[in-house]
C-alpha cells in the first residue's frame, strides 16, 4: 500500500494502524481490520492513487449464506477464464458506478437474489486492480443460474466441504474472513 506505517496510540490503551503513501496527500486508518478512509476520497485514491483509473479493474466478490452457513458459489462456463471453476457470484465494476450497487446487481444478474444489506469485508488489491468481497447480511429470493450462457450450475457448499473446482480465490477469501483479516495485498 504505502511506503511505512505507524501505530498510533488511543486514549484507551489501544492502538490504531496508519498506513501512508507518500505519493498521495491522504492516509486512512485501520481500526482494529476495519479499514476508514477520510469523507470525500475513494478507495481507488487510497489504494492506488497513481494509477489510471481507467486501467484498474474493480472486481465485487459476493458471499452469500444460508442458514445452514453455506457459500452460494457459481460454476463458470464458456467465459474462456476459470471455466468449470466454483466462484462466488460478482464481476466487474461498470464506470461511475458504487461499489455496492455493483454487487446488487451482479448477484441479481446472476443468482436472481436481491441483496438487502451487503458490507464490504474485504479488500484484495493487486498489480493493476483491486477486487472488495461483499458479504450479503440480509437477501431474498431463491437461487437460479440468471446468466446460462457464462454459468453451469450454482449450489450451496458448506465452508469445510467445498467442491476440488472451488476456485483459489474463494478458498483464499473465506479463510482470510475468518482469521479476521479485512485487507490483504493479492499477489495470485
């Protein structure tokens, strides 16, 4: 992210985490993994403030449970990237549009599942794109393949039985979540 941190102590006898990047005027903080930024500055400001934006490619991630605790995940087809692979529903960020937004209507598109409340519990930035895993707190609807022509089949998995076509991604993501970890530079 940036060149050094500091912790910066509390009046609580905590500590908080700074991260700085000497080429941009803004910092953010990360208060116990959860990362804030200062009102008025985007996530693309912080995370990647030389880039172009218009090279970064924005991904969202969806986690959705049941209440079982099982991942909704979707098996990719005739896309000609991770076909026959388990992923989460999600896809790219369309310009100008929120984050959030993006996630509702990537798992609309492709699950027929309306989010009601999503977060976003993760940030996976890598070299030339950053993807936000959102986990959907409250949704309705019943699963279907909404995009057949990309999707194969979508199923509920529990976390410790996912399938061998389980993407390394979605392995990746649901352990980090569960260690806690809200920020984590992708290097895969």
């Amino acid at each position: 992210i940036g060149n050094f941190r500091r912790l910066d102590s509390c009046t609580d006898g905590t500590f908080n985490e700074r991260f700085y990047n000497p080429t941009h005027s803004q910092s953010y903080l990360l208060i116990n993994q959860e990362i804030c930024i200062p009102v008025g500055v985007s996530w693309l400001d912080v995370l990647m403030p030389d880039s172009n934006r218009d090279q970064v490619v924005q991904i969202v991630q969806v986690i959705i449970e049941n209440n079982q605790r099982e991942v909704l995940l979707l098996q990719r087809a005739n896309t000609g990237f991770l076909d026959g692979h388990y992923t989460f529903p999600g896809g790219h960020v369309e310009h100008h549009e929120a984050i959030l937004d993006a996630a509702f209507r990537e798992c609309r598109e492709e699950t027929g599942i309306d989010l009601i409340v999503g977060n976003v519990e993760l940030v996976l930035p890598y070299p030339g794109g950053v993807d936000f895993v959102i986990v959907a707190e409250q949704w309705e609807g019943q699963p279907l393949i909404g995009e057949p022509e990309s999707c194969s089949d979508i199923a509920w998995f529990a976390r410790d039985q996912l399938p061998s076509e389980a993407t390394r991604v979605v392995k990746t993501v649901l352990k980090l979540l569960e260690e806690g970890v809200r920020f984590h530079q992708y290097q895969d």
